[in-house]
C-alpha cells in the first residue's frame, strides 16, 4: 500500500490574486481538502475558477481533535490530504498543527503549498526592525493571564507580533502601555491585502488612544518593538524607590515619578508601583 501525504496550503489573506500556481494544483488534485470554512473553501475556488476534484470536510476549532484521526487514516491509505484555512499558513494560530503531528507520529509525508502570512506581511509594513522577531500569536482572553503574560515580555529585546480580534485591541494596547511604556513603537496592521487595508504606525500610547476613539473593525496585526537593548541595568529595589523618591523631590508627583523610573530602566510601571507602596511609610492625613 502507497501512503499519501498531508499538504499544508497557504490561502490569500483577502485579496485572490494572491493565489499561487501550487495552491490552485493542490485544490484540484487533493483527494481529500480540509477547510477551516468550507463556504469560504468554495467561495475562493469559484473566484480562482478552480474545480475542487476531492471530497471536501470541514476541519477546525470544534472538530479538529475528532477529525484528526479520520484524516490520518485515510492518508495512510494512499490519499493526498490538503488543508487550507480560511487565509494564510495553516497552523500558524489557525488548525493544522494537530494534524501535523498526528500525520509525523504516524510516518505520513508533509509538505507545503507555501502561501502568504499575515505574520511577516505586517512585520514588513511596520517600519520595524524585522531582523529578529517573536510571533505571540493571541494574547490571553482572561485579564489577568494577558497582564501577566504582557509582563513576562515587557524585557524582549525581538520585535514582536501579535494577532488580535478588534473588539479586544483597545484593552490590549492599554496593558501594553502600562508595561512596556507608551513611548514604544508599535502598528497596528488592519485586513491586511484587502480593500480596506489600513497600517498605522505611532508610539503604543498613540495607538492606544487611536483604538479608543471609535469601534476598529476588521483582522488584526499587532507588531510592537521590542525592549531598548540599551536601556540602563536594573538597580535593587531600594534604589529603584530612592530614584522615585529623587524624581518626587524635583517636583514631580507620585504618579510621574514612577513612569519616569519605570521609562529609564524599560520596566512595567506596575512593578515600581508596587515597589514604592510596599517600602513606603503610610502618608499621613492632612
């Protein structure tokens, strides 16, 4: 028996003329095409006048977990299986990646119909530095694993790349101000290759309060510069107080003390908040 392969098809992220030559072969010659939307599958083949000659399933989220299995098998049995989501590579923050282990653990082949990203096509419209970089993928819906997980990165150094839903963005940017300050830069890259593209460039704080101005609509991509490699060594926490201290003695408040403290060392302002309220002796009431 000759086992087929599993191929992983990158979809245009909005604009079909982006379809390749290899994608349009793979769609009419897979036996099987699993499609995180098959409506969306459909609509792109009538556009593409592509004729689908397998069976088509559906393949995400929901179903993936039951549907992995059935894929295998009939891979293992000599068929080509091609996934496509609804743009872009699969797995990356889209299903296919339990499918690609699954398709390893089991000796079928993998391969890529490679496609566009949405991931390096907003890291090369940012305008920012592009030759490192991290993809977080989405932030953590619950508040206080996103604050979290945005504080464990307030010190990377790469440029890094986030996907967001717009009804969230505006929360997002404002845990990224209070952590990784509003004086970095940052863009938020809006329904990248479609008619409304749009790709707004600032500071987080600009950004921030930009999102807050009225509803932002469409798919979202984040890139947010990464941590100042020069920004001055950490000191203790007691030296870190006494520069707060410092600052409030040349007339600053409380307030702006601390964001100043937390800007010059590149830290969350949480953090030096916090600090200054534990060491600090209780203000008496006037």
């Amino acid at each position: 028996m000759t086992t087929g392969r599993l191929v992983l098809v990158g979809a245009p992220l909005g604009n079909v003329g982006d379809a390749s030559a290899r994608l349009r072969a793979a769609l009419a010659g897979a036996d099987i095409v699993a499609a995180e939307d098959t409506r969306r599958l459909h609509r792109l083949a009538r556009d593409l006048e592509v004729e689908i000659g397998g069976r088509v399933v559906s393949y995400f989220e929901g179903n993936e977990e039951r549907r992995t299995p059935e894929l295998i098998e009939a891979a293992e049995a000599g068929a080509e299986v091609a996934v496509v989501t609804d743009g872009g590579m699969p797995s990356i923050s889209d299903p296919g990646f339990r499918l690609v282990r699954a398709a390893l653990a089991a000796g079928v082949p993998v391969t890529a119909a490679p496609g566009p990203s949405a991931v390096t096509t907003a890291l090369a419209l940012s305008g920012l530095p592009c030759d490192r970089f991290a993809f977080e993928g989405f932030l953590p819906r619950k508040a206080g694993e996103r604050r979290a997980r945005v504080a464990a990165l307030a010190t990377e150094e790469r440029t890094l790349v986030f996907f967001e839903a717009p009804h969230r963005l505006a929360e997002v940017l404002d845990v990224l101000v209070e952590n990784f300050t509003a004086e970095r830069p940052a863009a938020v890259c809006r329904e990248l290759t479609k008619t409304y593209e749009e790709v707004r460039r600032g500071t987080l704080g600009e950004l921030a309060r930009w999102a807050t101005d009225g509803p932002v609509r469409g798919e979202i991509t984040l890139v947010v510069a990464g941590a100042d490699p020069a920004a001055r060594a950490r000191p203790d926490d007691a030296g870190l107080v006494a520069e707060v201290v410092d600052e409030e003695g040349e007339g600053l408040s409380r307030r702006d003390a601390i964001a100043a403290v937390a800007r010059r060392y590149g830290l969350p302002k949480r953090e030096v908040y916090d600090l200054v309220v534990r060491t600090s002796p209780p203000r008496s009431p006037r």
